[in-house]
C-alpha cells in the first residue's frame, strides 16, 4: 500500500464529520483522564501537583502516556490540514465539533504547569486583602491558600489581567478548584473570542476563514496550554487580534490603543504595538496616531499613580530573570562554562548570562530595525511581526516555556507567506517535546545530558533550520533567476 493509498483511506474516515469528532473528542477525553490522575489528589490534600513532564515527581509512565496523547492529537491535526480541500469542512461543521472539545478542554485539570495557581493567589492579593500585587508577594499572607503558591514574586503581568484575576481570588475562599474551573472559563471565552476575530479578519479578505479558525482553535499546542493548563496569553492574542480587527475596519486610532492594551498585558506585545504603529506611519495616520499615543500615556500615569509608586516596580512587568531555561542560549552559556572549566579558566554563571543577553540584545534589536522597518501594508504587519516575536522566542530568549509558542499561531493563520505559516505551526508541535522525555532521563540517567540537549534542539533547532533552509533555497532561485536574466 502506497503512502497515498493510506492518505486516502484517513480522508475517507476523517470526511465523517461525527468520526472526526468522536476521534478527537477521544484524544481530548484521554488528556481529561491523564491530568485528572495527575492533579486530583494533590488538590484534594490542598497542596499543589507537580508540573507534569517537567517534575521529579512525574511519573515515567503517565509522562509517556500524556506524550503519546499529544503525538496522536497532533497527527489528526496535520492529518486535517494536510486533506483540507478533500475534507470540506465548513465552519458549522466546527462549531459544533469545536463545542464538545472546548468544554472537554475546560473540566481538564491543569498538570504541566502551576500559572493557574499563582494567578489565583495574585486575585486574592488584590481581592481578598486589598494589596498591590505589584508590591507584595503572597508570602507576606500567611493563610490556608499559601502551600498553593510555589513563586514568591511580585505581579509579573500587566493591570489589564486583574479584572481577570480577583474574581478566581474571591472564589477560592470557598473553593480552589472552583476558582481554577472560573479561570479556565475566562480562558474558554477569550479563546472562542480569538476564534471570531479570526474568523472576521480573513472574512474581510475573502480568504478561507474556516480553515483559519482551524488551525488556531483546533490546535492542541492551543487547547493544552490556554485552556487546559489555563495560561493567560490567549488575552494577550486577543488584544493583538482586535489591534488586527481595528486596522481592517479603519479604526486606526483604536487600533493603535488596543495594541498598547496588550503591553499592557505581557511586555511582549510590545511588538505588536510597535508594528501597529509602523503601519499608521506608513500610512501617514498623523490624527490617529497622536490621539492613541494620548489615550496611552494617560492610561499609563493613571497606572503609574495607583499601582507603580516608582519606575523599578514597573520593571517588573519586564519578568526579567537572572537564569536561563528549555533555550538555544541555556545551551551556549552550559558550553560555555565547561569550555572554561577545561581550559582552567572557571566561568561564573552570572557573568556568562549577563555578556549573553548584552550580545544577544544588540543582535535583535537590529533584527527588529530591520524587518519592522519593511513594513508597508497588512500583509507585511502580519508577517513582519510575526517573524520578529518568532525570533524573540527562538533566537533571543534566556528562558522559555511551550505556552510563549501560542503568540504565534494567530499570524499562521494571517500570514499568506505559506512558510512562515508552515514553520509556526510545525513549531507548535516541537515545543511539546519539553513534556516529551521523561524527568529522570534528562537529570538522572546516564548522559543524560545528552537527552537534555536534544529535547531543546527539537524545540527550537527544527524551526529554526526549516527557516534557514527555506532562506537559502529562496536566495539561490534569486540568483539562479538573475543568471537566467542575463
């Protein structure tokens, strides 16, 4: 049997709309039991679980399992898109195969991380005792939700996330999981928000929208990390979507303002803010432009009076850490260090980081001047953008985590450049090779630092040598035109 004598036969059966749920649905069901085992009994007995498939405390097995899930999720995900044009779903045909899969992915409990936890603890700073979560760390209250809270840090995110935080915070005073399920649900909802935002933008176009909502709302990256394990970087796409949204509807004030609102919810939308504004340089907004950048600098004194008393707290939204982490440049800075321990020269960690991210920061910051700069229309906002926030994950960021890869699958969807859209959601699924190898193979076994190595080549090396590749073999059909030519 040929490889599309067996295509065939896949497209046959995931053309059954009801098989195509019941297969998914199933994945998603499994994932449902999987973090269930792992999570339940740890918040039964009021403490916290351990990160599944990055903990001591993981077991082997349910590490493989949860990676097997992921494995099978994903294959019918590539599956889809590979067939989209013989499937013909239409997006009836998704909502009503989306709904039972949403509500699978909210009664989920969290297991690959504890976020859900801190951002709880984060409402209740403000909620429940009437602090600054910006000023205090929970540590400072000592009550029964503490053995929750593993992070003893100040608020790393933006004050647009409060509104988002204290209602969860008030609720565990009654009941912890309560409050996770109602955080889960704020996600629930802003992911079916960045859904239609989608939907509309490509609408607008005259591009297939279906398979859009698809690739975003379909992908398990998607389901496991924004409302599964209940990260909040889907509020962070929605504000860059609706700055998107705005700019389609010529709403070039809003727009702007919208995209400084996702500053304001992770420093990382600095990017999209800045790209926005390029475009509305571009285009002459001059109106616009000074009517938002107002509209901003207000919004920023009112929170600098109530929540910043000195420019040192807003730092902290930076969330700049002295460690590095699951990073090309955790790699560099460990080769590093043992280059100097063998030539007798021994290296602080430190000192390595620091001379890291100063090289690495002028590095990108011409990266960014330059594609930023080639920014003319929505097209090239879209692209540009989502090539400078791919760059930032994987070129300069000291440390990271599979949930940052979400930022990008929205421009997948946007993008018409079919390679950036190719590498962003091949990316998606490589960054799950953080939870793919289990613990004690990469901090116990024998070589283990060899699995360690090549679980964070997966993750970032892929991508980054289709994109090289691609560069390349697009530069020399540049040069083999220009022979022709002459």
């Amino acid at each position: 049997m040929t490889f599309s004598d067996l295509n065939d036969r896949v497209t046959v059966i995931l053309a059954d709309r009801r098989r195509f749920a019941a297969l998914f649905g199933l994945g998603c069901a499994l994932l449902a039991l999987t973090h269930f085992q792992h999570s339940a009994a740890a918040l039964a007995a009021q403490t916290v679980y351990p990160d599944l498939g990055a903990s001591a405390q993981s077991g082997p097995l349910i590490e493989i399992i949860h990676t097997s899930i992921l494995i099978y999720l994903f294959a019918l995900y590539f599956l889809t898109l590979f067939n989209w044009s013989r499937l013909n779903f239409r997006l009836r045909d998704l909502i009503w195969i989306g709904i039972p899969i949403g509500l699978l992915a909210w009664i989920t409990l969290p297991a690959n991380s504890t976020d859900v936890l801190m951002y709880i603890a984060l409402g209740r700073i403000a909620g429940v005792y009437g602090a600054n979560p910006y000023l205090h760390t929970y540590y400072e209250f000592a009550d029964d939700y503490t053995p929750y809270v593993e992070w003893d840090l100040p608020m790393p995110y933006g004050p647009v996330m409060l509104p988002f935080f204290i209602p969860p915070g008030w609720i565990s005073q009654f009941s912890v999981v309560g409050a996770i399920y109602l955080t889960k649900l704020f996600w629930l909802l802003i992911s079916v928000g960045n859904c239609w935002l989608l939907y509309l933008i490509l609408k607008s176009e005259g591009r297939d929208a279906g398979r859009g909502v698809f690739i975003f709302g379909f992908n398990p990256l998607v389901l496991l990390e924004l409302i599964i394990n209940g990260h909040n970087d889907g509020v962070l796409i929605f504000f860059g979507l609706l700055a998107f949204w705005a700019l389609r509807r010529e709403w070039f004030a809003s727009a702007l303002l919208l995209a400084f609102l996702a500053v304001l919810v992770k420093f990382s939308g600095v990017f999209i803010c800045l790209g926005v504004a390029i475009y509305l340089l571009r285009k002459k907004r001059w109106k616009e432009i000074g009517l938002a950048t107002v509209a901003s600098l207000a919004s920023s004194l009112l929170f600098m009076l109530t929540l910043f008393p000195t420019i040192g707290d807003a730092k902290n939204l930076m969330h700049d850490v002295p460690y590095a982490q699951n990073s090309l440049h955790y790699l560099l800075i460990e080769f590093i260090m043992q280059m100097g321990a063998r030539f007798g020269n021994p290296l602080d960690f430190h000192e390595v980081l620091t001379l890291d991210r100063r090289v690495f920061a002028l590095i990108f910051f011409g990266f960014c001047l330059w594609r930023l700069s080639i920014i003319r229309d929505f097209s090239g906002l879209v692209r540009e953008v989502g090539l400078v926030l791919m760059a930032l994950l994987i070129g300069y960021a000291a440390w990271f985590f599979p949930w940052y890869a979400t930022w990008l699958l929205p421009f997948a969807v946007l993008t018409e450049d079919d390679r950036l859209k190719r590498v962003i959601i091949i990316f998606s699924l490589t960054v799950t090779a953080l939870y793919a190898f289990p613990h004690w193979l990469i901090t116990e076994a024998p070589g283990h630092w060899v699995w360690d190595t090549l679980r964070i080549l997966i993750v970032h090396a892929v991508p980054l040598g289709l994109v090289v590749f691609w560069r390349l073999n697009r530069t020399h059909q540049l040069v083999k035109t220009a022979d022709l030519q002459l």
